[in-house]
C-alpha cells in the first residue's frame, strides 16, 4: 500500500463499501463506509488533494486495503 491516499482513491473504496454492504436502518452508509467518509469529509473540508496513511486510524486503513485488494484500486 502507498504512503498516501488521494481524494478519488477514498471516494472510490466508499463506493465500494457502499456496494458490498448495504447500510443499516437509518444509517447512508456501512459502517466501514462510514469510517471512510470520515476521511473524505476531512479532505474535502481542508481541500487536500492527498491524506497519509499515517494520519489514518486502523480500521479506516483496513477499510481501504480491503477496497483496495478487492477492486483492485490503485493505492
């Protein structure tokens, strides 16, 4: 995995979250989605092209390694 995630990186593995697991009752997205957006919502609202990975918690990362292996995106 890169050192890095860059903004369509992040959006495509959301949409990836959002295709392989639903959400729940209530809830826009799933809850590795939702770890996700966090991320998203945090680099959009500081107009950061890229984010590290060093910056990410655990499950977000696994979030986007699993996104990742399965699409076979580029991080």
């Amino acid at each position: 995995m890169k050192a890095f995630l860059t903004v369509t990186e992040i959006k495509q593995a959301i949409n990836y979250w959002r295709t392989r697991e639903p959400s729940s009752e209530g809830c826009a997205l799933s809850p590795k989605g939702r770890l996700l957006a966090d991320i998203y919502g945090q680099v959009t609202y500081q107009r950061m092209q890229v984010i590290g990975i060093s910056r990410l918690a655990p499950g977000q990362i696994e979030a986007a390694h699993i996104a990742h292996d399965q699409q076979k995106l580029p991080l």
